[in-house]
C-alpha cells in the first residue's frame, strides 16, 4: 500500500496514453466482475450459441441448393427453410441476450468502480487534496472511467468469442472443402495486414490530431475565459493570428491522417473482391473435376468476406485493452493511496463533546522542518469566545486545521474535554463541532438542502427556526421559491453574502459544541454587513467559539485575543488589555484604526 | 422519411454554403467516387450469376478454362478500380471536410473575437466552447461520412432494385419488401435512441457537476464529517446514470440483433420462392446465388442508417447554432470609428443611461465630466453601477442613451483598437492566460524586453516572487502551469498595465484582494503611474478614497453626489457614515493586522 506523500509523485506523473499489460491490474478489474458470474455465463453461452447459429446458415443454404433445389425437390426445401427459419431466430434471441447482457453487466462495473472511487476519495486525508489539482482527480473519475466504458463497447465478450468465430468459419470451409478454403492463405494475412498493421498507424495518427486539436481547444478556451482582458488591451488580431495558424498544425496533422484511412478502405475493398473472385476461380477448377457442388461455392461466398469484421473487432479490443491497462492504472493508484489520518482502535466510545480545548506545545509542519507554527500552547474553555489574529502567514488557518483534525500535530498535544484528539473517532469529534470557512463552498440544490448539509435530518420547523434566529429568514422568503430556490452550481445564483450567511446557518444548525469560524475577510454591502455581524453573534453564542476575525467589532466582542507572528503565539488577552499594553496588537490596531477612527 | 432527412443534409450543406463552396471541386470528385466505388461492387453478383449459369455449365461439359480465367481477370481488375475508386472518395471527401472545417473554425474563432461583451455576458464559456468543439466535429464527421454514407443508401438501395428487377422481377419485388420493412424499424429505434443519448448526456454532465462539487468542496465535506451522505447523494446520481446508460445502449443491444438477421430473411424468401422458379425452369439457379450475394451488399445501407441519421441530425442542429454565432451582429459591424489619435484624457458622461439587454436599467441619466489628468474615485454599494460606469468607457458596451465623449469626441467616432489600448484597465477579477508569466506581463506590449517587463513586476512587488519560482520568468502560469494565489495573479494583471503604460487608467477595486501592507506599496506605484493621466478608481477603502480628487457617489445607477473626500465627509452624512461605520472596519481591516 502506498502512503499518501508517495502518492502524491506518483500521481503528478505525465499521463500516458497506452499502458503495459499488467496481469496484478486486470486481476483487481477482474474483481468487479465477480458479483455477476452468472450474467456472464449466461452472455458466453448466448455469444457461442450466436456462433453457432451464424456459422450453420450458410452451410443449410448449401445443403438447401445442392439436394433440394439442384434435385427438384421442394418437401425438401421446405424443411431447409424450416430450419434456417429456426435458425435465424435463434441468432435474433442468442444475439439480443448477448447484447443485453454485456451492456447490463459493463455498466454495473462502470457504477460500481465509480461508487467505489468515489467513496475511497471520501476516505483521503488533506494533504492528498492538498497536493493534487481536482482537475487531475477529477479526469482520473471521469475519463479514465469512461475508457472502461469505450472497453465495453468494443465488446467484453470480443477476443474470445471472435476467435472461436474465426476458428468456426475456417473449420466450415475446410469441413465443406479443403482445396477451396486455400483462398483464405490470401484474404485472411489480407486482412489481417489491414487490421494489424494499418490501423496501428492510423490510431497513432489519431493521437496525433487529437493532440493538436487539444491544443487548438484549450487556446479557444482561454480566448473565452480572457476575453475582457483580450478586449482591455486590444489584442483581438494578434489572436485570431496565432489561432489560424494553431488551427493550421491540426489540419496538417488531419492531412496525414486521411489519405492512411483511404488505404485502408482500398486494401479492404480490393481484397474483398478477390476473396470472392478466387471463390469462384478455383470453385469452378474443383466443380469441373466434380469435387464440389455449387451450393459449396455459393456458402464460400457467404464466408469469405465474414474475416474482416472479427479480426477488426480483435485489433480494436487489442488497442482499447492497452489504453484501459493505463487507466486502470491510474485509478488503482488512487485506491491504493490511504488516509493519514485514521481512527485508533480502542478510541472513546460515545464521546459528547463540551468544548474545552488545550493547545499543548503543539509544532506543526506541512512541508518536512517547515514550521508554520512553533510551540503553541493556549487553553480556552468551554463557552469563551476566542478571536484569533495576526499577519497572512502567521498560522492562523493552521490552527483552525489542527483544531478540525485535518492534520495531526508534528509535534505536541491538542487535548479537547481532557482526552487527546488522537484519541477520539473523527466523525465522532466533527459532528459536533462546525466550520465556517471564508470560503463558503455551496452545494448545487435548494437553499433547504444547503442549511440541512449540517444537519441531514433535520426537519423544515428546525430549519427554520434557525434562521429565524439568524434573522435571515425575512430574506430567504424574499427569493423566490424561498426554500427551494435553486442556488446553482456552487451557490452562483445568490450573492456572495448571501452564500456567506447560509454557511452560517448549515453550521448553526448543527448546534456544535465548538465553532471555528473564517471570517470573511470582504467587504459585503451595508445590509449585508448588519446581517452577518448579528449572525456572528448568535453563532458564537453559547459554545466555544475560535473566529478568525477580521472585522473590529469581531474582535472587540471576544473574551479573548490570541495574537499570531510567524507560528507562534505572541500575545493575548482582552481588546482593552491590549492596547493599554502597547504590545504588537496595540502598534498594529493604532497604525489601522488610529487615523480614521474619531 | 428518407427524404426528409436528405432534406437536412441539404439544408445543413446550405447553412455552409460559403465555406462549402470553396472547395466544391473536392466535393464534385467525392461523388463520382462514389458512383465508382458502388456500382463496381455489382462485378460479383454479376459474376457469379454469369459464371454460375454459363461458365460452369461448359467446364461441366468439358469446356475450356478460357472463360472462366477471363472472368476472374474482370474481377481482378474490378477489385482493384473499385479500390482506387473507395481511396479517392475517402480522400476527396475528408479532404472536403477538413479544409472546410478548417475555415468554419476560423471564421469561428475570428466571429467569437469580435462579438459583443453584452453577448458574452449572455453566454457561458461552456456552452461557447462547445459550440466550436464539439458542434465543429459534428459538422466535420457530417461532412467526412454522412454525406457519403447519406449517399450510398440511396444509390445502393435503388440501383440494386433496379438490377434485381432487371434481372427477375417477381423475385425482386419478394426479397424487397423486408428492405422497408428494416429501415422503418432502424430509424424508429434511431428516434428513441437519440433522446436517449441526450438524456445520458445530460446526466453525464450531472454526474461530473456532483463530482467537482464534491472534490472542491471536500474541506467542507470532512468539516461536517457528511461524506456518508455525500455518499449516499452520489449513490443516487450514479444510479441515475446506470439508468440512463443501459436505457441508451440497450436500445442499440435491441436493434443489432434485428439488423443481424435482415439477409437471413431475405436468405429464406430467396431460397423458397427462387428455389421453386429454378425448379419449374423459369429462372436460372445463377440467378438465385446473384440475389444470395446482392443481398449481401444490401447489408450495408440497413446497418449503417441508424448512424448515419443520427449523423445527419446532429450536423444539422450543430450548423444551425454555428449559423447563429456566424450571423451575430459583432463589434466591428456596430463601430466603424476611424478615430486613432492620442488620448488625452477628458471623459464626459452626457445623459448616459444603460441597461444589459435582458435587465432593469443599471445607469439612469448620469452626466458628468473627467478632467484630463483628474483622478477620480466611484464610490457606491455592490450593484450600484460602478462596474458598469467604467466598462462603457473603453466601449466594452454602447450606451443605450445618451453620448459618452473622450477628449470631446463621441466615443463611437473612434477607432476600438486605438481607444482600448490607450486605456489601462485592471479588473477586479483577472485572468492569466496558459503561457510564461513574462508574456503575461508583456501581454499588451508582446515584443518588450525583459528588462522592462521586470521593472514592471518591481512596481507590481511580484519580482521576488517570481524570481523564487524555479523558471523565474518562464514559469508556466494559467489553467496548465504553476498555482498563484489570488493576491499574486492580481501583481501580475498590474504589472501587465503598468507595462502598457496607457493614457488612462482604470482601477476596479484592483488591491482589495491583497494584504494592506502590499496594497499600500501597489497604491503608491499606481499613484505614481497615475501622475498626470487621467485615472478612475472604484473603491472602497478610505485610503484609496483620500487620494482621489473627486469622489462620485454612485447610488442605483444615478450619481448621488460629487466632490473631494474631505468635502463629502463633511458635508454627506451618508457618506460618512458609510465611511465610518463598515470602511474603517472591513477595509482597514483586522486581517491584515
């Protein structure tokens, strides 16, 4: 198993297209597939059944020629039709199972492997979010998914059932006659030259193109993002330059590729009319010595072109396994990278949180010997108010990091109600307590939906009873819909305050024992600000509650202020205490507030 | 229903039509092609009809081999011009394709420059980007093989008719009848599967969308320990995509097997009614094995309908968005200013009113005049117009009354290019584009030399830190490169104006995203570069408003009040108020404490 910090270099690799065939990798793909053995079953008895039937009609057809039509008799042909009637519904229900069932089973796989991704990056520890772009995680749970998915379409059941397919015909023609069947010594390298050869080139071409057209893609894609910076400086023309001219690469590069696609269509054309022309050339020398019959001749005719597609279907499967080894690759690294954090074994049972918090000489570092913050030892107890304050890069958000469990401390002791933090299950431990970043990271869904976050069973009365309390329920109703309005992918259909607000219901809701809260650090407009600075209030209210402030009125109504410099705590006590004692508080708050402030 | 749809091939063609006939020779040497390609497949059944009922028969008597090395020599050849024939439509037509692709894209391209900020507003870049990608391959692959293939249906299904008729007509008529038969059953599964496919993209996207949210919101997540309901929402999203995925491809698992069994039928009604007229002597048995191996041909237009509807109906719905970009009004078609002086720097607003097109009025009646050289700063609530104020200077957008005049000339007499680079703007939020922070910077001035590109990151106080990065000024920056913080891209975005050097300059609340005491050595460098241009600030902060020499309050869209801070904040007691109750305290603010 693989930690977490090795992951990270391993994940920041360049993405290959195509992988090594791994048989460890297609063993653990292969798991996916245990739930539905029987389906599976059932799909390769239906694919040989299908075989079986394809490769019969011709040789009935044959048997229908030559003793019934030949020899005039009709009873006979009756029969012959019977069975290739039988037949041909045999092929329509043997295919239409194959069929069902591969997609029946190929998608669950796809649901189950994307449930189990998903559900493992719920397990990662920060610093694996830390470390990896949500782009990279993102295509990892999307594109190399879908790889499986383009697997699927290529046919689970191809290589196998295509080659016993290949096998049948040839044991037909040799069956119906030996001499006849050397046709295939020309069509079948033919078309495998085609299929092996030529659309290896022709996929590497593909690439290619698809390089460039990515390129292409992404210069589009920033002229649109950028577009009033383009219009702010004028830079329209220089543009549509140097896209003419990226657009130009991709069409030379698509100029490689079509004239390959012609020779492969020509080869394929060509040899499948000599494939039936050396048919009926050493059909008639074998038909002249009275070796055959000419229902032998017209059933080969049927057969020899029925090579292309099976061996086309095994070049294609070929390809599309060595793009899934790589991106089976890449999603089983991710399965492989484990949390940092876990939960003890003998943790304690049923912890109920009252709020007392003790920092003990606690050194944190996120990089190896980088501390951001250096022995910090504080204790706040249950109920206090405490604001937190101090330059970008003192250590702040450490703290708030430190205090949620995101990260275990480098060195030294949190010790929450008298027990480690260490100690405690953390779904345990976080669900009373509550976060309010700066941030506020919204969920796509109703307003209702975004407050229950907090609290997933909560009813609508609690719902709003809490904002009632907040006072933002006035303008909740104002929206339209109220509760239900859509506030859009990551909230973009309200306002950033009222985003803000919202946060803070979904943590009021939850009713913590300690509140951490981020303050935001913009500026809201007036109406906005009087809500939030009453809103801050009541959440603070009645619990241990730890604000990164940033608003004077914040800070002025704290119990008390832990003052940061560079990682370590440098003073605290009340606004008052402070000033009067002309510490690095006082200095910074005089040179702020001291001007403009009359 | 067949003709419907080469209804839309033709009309798709037409929505093309100055791109397609550019290179219409292309096209003209595609459709002989074809004509090559299909009718020298009828070489075999012919031959085999021929060699069956007249070659055989005399090498059975003891003939020469004459005929029948004859015969397999035609066919020879026959395979090898069918060859060339099936090569030169595969090249002409992708040729076609791509070339007209190539200019569709850039006509594109060249069309999305121009167009209106206000249409941007309109639009998401995700649509737009679609609409070039994805739209653009659905025209290409239209124009690569669903014209070709649109094509062959129609000639392979009427030539072979006519030849089976030629040749025994009841015959013809019998095996016919399941043709019909096939093609309704394809193009009704092709109906339902194309509202299928889109639903599943549809929920594709759904799918994704709960993805990001859940990974960029994952702090959160962990914050509230909710990844068990979060697993049991994406549990509920992804069962929705099982649903969909095995809705659409089910179909298709349904409508092969039907197609599988097209010539076994057409096999059967063959061999009964065509083995009983050999028998009674009224046709030949070279007749029959000609229907077996026609209809081997005839698999080719049943199989490939569906998909090639599908192709045609999408190229048709993608031209027809493409046509509307195409056909929008642009920048260039509604400003012909030729103005292309030097801008000196007086900015009047004339009874100016505006409003985004879809929206109340955002600027009611404002008028007022800059000075060359003033400094000014906007002052108002969010939502009150200030952004809106500033953009209608370099002309992002036209007014929707009144006259906005520089240097005493409509704005619309001048030239766009020559307004716009004259005028610095820093915007609030700022983009970087995927290159070298150097080219970033030299953005409006690609050929500056890195010496001046460096004094202009000194001012932006960004040099130090470019200089840590490993490539220093080659650093990778944007979607693709390295992560920079909000505070750094906005250094950056300054840097970029202070090495246009412009005659005016233009500040939307530029410096609030960084800390106060880089704000503070920003502002100074800003007040230096402003030194005697003119320059407009929106602001917030007190600091900044004091450096102004003329403040214009901005209240819903009307302009409440103007005169310098000291002035305002002695006389306006609102704007003292607002100045005194939130400024001090969230602009000031303690986080940079």
């Amino acid at each position: 198993m693989i930690s977490q910090k090795t992951a990270v270099d391993i994940l920041s690799q360049s993405e290959e297209e195509t992988g090594r065939f791994q048989t460890k990798l297609l063993k653990r793909f292969l798991v996916y597939f245990r739930p539905y053995t029987k389906q599976l079953t059932l799909m390769y008895a239906a694919a040989f059944l299908n075989v079986a039937a394809f490769i019969a009609i011709p040789v009935v057809m044959q048997i229908g020629i030559d003793e019934h039509i030949v020899q005039n008799d009709y009873h006979g042909l009756l029969g012959t039709a019977a069975t290739l009637l039988l037949l041909v519904i045999l092929l329509y229900i043997a295919g239409r199972t194959q069929g069902v069932l591969m997609m029946k089973i190929g998608y669950r796989v796809i649901h189950d492997l994307r449930a189990d991704l998903f559900a493992h990056l719920q397990t990662l520890s920060f610093s694996f979010f830390d470390t990896q772009r949500t782009g990279r995680i993102m295509s990892r749970i999307t594109n190399d998914v879908q790889v499986f998915e383009e697997l699927l379409r290529a046919g689970l059941d191809t290589i196998v059932v295509d080659v016993v397919l290949l096998a049948s015909i040839t044991t037909a023609m040799i069956y119906l006659d030996s001499w006849l069947s050397l046709v295939l010594l020309v069509t079948v390298p033919g078309f495998a030259f085609v299929v092996f050869v030529l659309q290896k080139y022709l996929l590497r071409t593909g690439r290619r193109i698809q390089r460039e057209l990515s390129h292409v893609n992404a210069f589009l894609n920033e002229s649109i993002s950028g577009i009033r910076v383009i219009r702010a400086f004028a830079r329209e023309e220089e543009n549509i330059t140097s896209f003419t001219s990226l657009n130009e690469n991709y069409f030379h590069e698509a100029r490689k590729l079509y004239p390959l696609l012609s020779w492969f269509w020509q080869c394929v054309a060509t040899i499948g009319t000599l494939g039936p022309a050396l048919v009926l050339l050493i059909g008639g020398i074998r038909l002249s010595q009275e070796m055959i019959t000419i229902g032998v001749i017209a059933a080969f005719l049927t057969y020899i072109n029925r090579f292309f597609q099976p061996l086309q279907k095994i070049s294609n499967m070929l390809n599309q396994i060595s793009r899934a080894m790589a991106s089976a690759e890449r999603i089983f690294e991710i399965m492989d990278v484990q949390p940092d954090i876990v939960d003890r074994i003998n943790c304690v049972p049923d912890f109920r949180l009252s709020g007392n918090v003790e920092f003990r000489n606690v050194w944190f570092a996120y990089k190896t010997d980088e501390f951001v913050t250096r022995d910090l030892t504080f204790r706040v107890s249950e109920g206090q108010t405490i604001a937190v304050v101090g330059p970008t890069g003192s250590g702040k958000t450490t703290i708030i990091n430190l205090l949620c469990r995101f990260y275990d401390p480098t060195e030294g002791q949190i010790i929450v109600d008298g027990f480690d933090l260490t100690q405690l299950v953390q779904k345990d431990y976080r669900s009373q307590i509550a976060l309010v970043m700066q941030d506020p990271n919204m969920f796509s869904g109703t307003i209702a939906e975004n407050i229950r976050f907090g609290r997933p069973d909560a009813d609508m009365a609690t719902v709003r009873s809490v904002t009632t309390a907040m006072g933002i329920d006035t303008m909740i109703e104002s929206l339209p819909d109220a509760y239900d309005h859509d506030i859009g992918e990551r909230g973009s259909n309200i306002s950033l305050g009222q985003r803000q607000l919202l946060a803070f219901a979904r943590a009021l809701i939850r009713d913590p024992a300690i509140l951490i809260l981020d303050e935001a650090s913009s500026y809201l407009d007036n109406e906005t600000e009087k809500l939030v600075h009453s809103a801050t209030q009541t959440l603070c209210k009645g619990r241990t509650s730890f604000v990164i402030a940033h608003r004077l009125s914040t800070i002025q109504h704290a119990d008390r202020i832990l003052v940061m410099n560079q990682g370590t705590l440098v003073e605290q006590g009340k606004h008052a205490e402070l000033l009067s004692s002309g510490g690095l508080y006082a200095n910074l708050v005089m040179a702020q507030y001291g001007g403009s402030d009359d | 229903m067949r003709n419907a749809l080469s209804v839309l091939m033709f009309r798709t063609l037409l929505r093309l039509q100055p791109y397609v006939l550019a290179h219409k020779s292309l096209l003209a040497g595609a459709l002989m092609s074809v004509l090559g390609t299909d009718l020298l497949t009828y070489a075999i059944p012919v031959a085999v009809a021929y060699v069956t009922d007249v070659v055989y028969p005399e090498l059975q008597a003891g003939g020469s081999f004459t005929g029948l090395a004859r015969v397999f020599v035609i066919l020879v050849f026959s395979g090898i011009l069918r060859g060339l024939a099936v090569h030169s439509m595969i090249r002409f037509f992708w040729g076609f394709a791509e070339r007209v692709v190539r200019d569709v894209r850039d006509a594109t391209y060249r069309k999305m420059q121009h167009l209106s900020l206000a249409f941007y507003d309109r639009s998401n870049t995700g649509d737009l980007m679609s609409r070039v990608t994805y739209d653009i391959q659905l025209v290409r692959n239209f124009l690569a093989f669903g014209i070709e293939h649109r094509i062959r249906i129609v000639v392979i299904s009427t030539t072979i008719f006519a030849l089976m008729l030629y040749v025994q007509w009841q015959l013809a008529l019998a095996v016919y009848t399941i043709v019909p038969v096939f093609m309704t059953i394809t193009l009704m599964f092709s109906r339902r599967m194309r509202s299928a496919v889109a639903e599943q993209q549809n929920q594709m996207g759904r799918l994704n969308t709960r993805i990001q949210e859940n990974l960029s919101g994952i702090r959160v997540v962990k914050a509230f320990a909710a990844e068990d309901s979060e697993k049991e929402r994406f549990r509920q999203t992804n069962g929705h995509m099982l649903d969909t995925d095995l809705k659409a491809s089910l179909l298709q698992a349904l409508l092969n097997p039907i197609l599988m069994i097209s010539d076994g039928i057409g096999g059967i009604i063959i061999l009964l009614y065509g083995g009983l007229r050999v028998m009674d002597g009224s046709m030949s048995l070279g007749v029959l094995l000609g229907f077996i191996s026609y209809l081997g041909i005839l698999r080719f237009p049943i199989s490939i309908l569906a998909f090639n509807t599908a192709t045609i109906s999408m190229a048709t719905g993608a031209s027809g968005r493409l046509r509307v970009l195409l056909d929008t009004p642009d920048q260039k078609e509604e400003s012909r200013g030729q103005r292309s002086s030097r801008v000196l720097g007086k900015v009047e607003f004339d009874h100016v009113s505006f409003q985004y097109d879809y929206a109340q009025p955002v600027l009611r009646d404002v008028s007022f005049t800059i000075e060359a050289g003033e400094r000014v700063a906007l002052f108002g609530l969010t939502g009150s117009g200030k952004s809106t104020l500033i953009s209608l200077i370099p002309r992002y957008y036209p007014p929707s009354s009144g006259i906005i005049r520089i240097d005493g000339v409509n704005s619309s007499a001048w030239n766009l290019q020559s307004l716009r680079s004259q005028i610095g703007i820093v915007l609030q939020e700022t983009f970087l584009f995927s290159a070298s922070i150097a080219s970033n910077i030299a953005f409006a001035r690609p050929d500056a030399s890195i010496e001046r590109i460096r004094a202009a990151a000194k001012r932006a106080q960004i040099d130090d830190f470019i200089m840590s990065l490993p490539k220093q000024y080659d650093t990778l920056v944007g979607e693709y490169g390295v992560g920079v913080s909000g505070g750094q891209k906005q250094r950056i975005a300054i840097a970029r104006t202070l090495l246009q050097d412009p005659a005016m300059l233009i500040l939307d609340d530029c410096t609030s995203s960084l800390d106060a005491e880089t704000e503070q050595q920003i502002q100074r460098q800003l007040a230096r570069l402003a030194e005697g241009r003119t320059t407009i600030i929106v602001a917030q902060r007190v600091s900044t408003l004091e450096l102004a020499d003329r403040i214009v309050i901005l209240a819903d869209g009307r302009i409440a009040d103007i005169d310098s801070h000291s002035r305002l904040y002695e006389r306006n007691a609102l704007y003292r108020s607002a100045v005194q109750s939130q400024n001090v305290l969230a602009n000031a603010g303690a986080s940079e404490l």
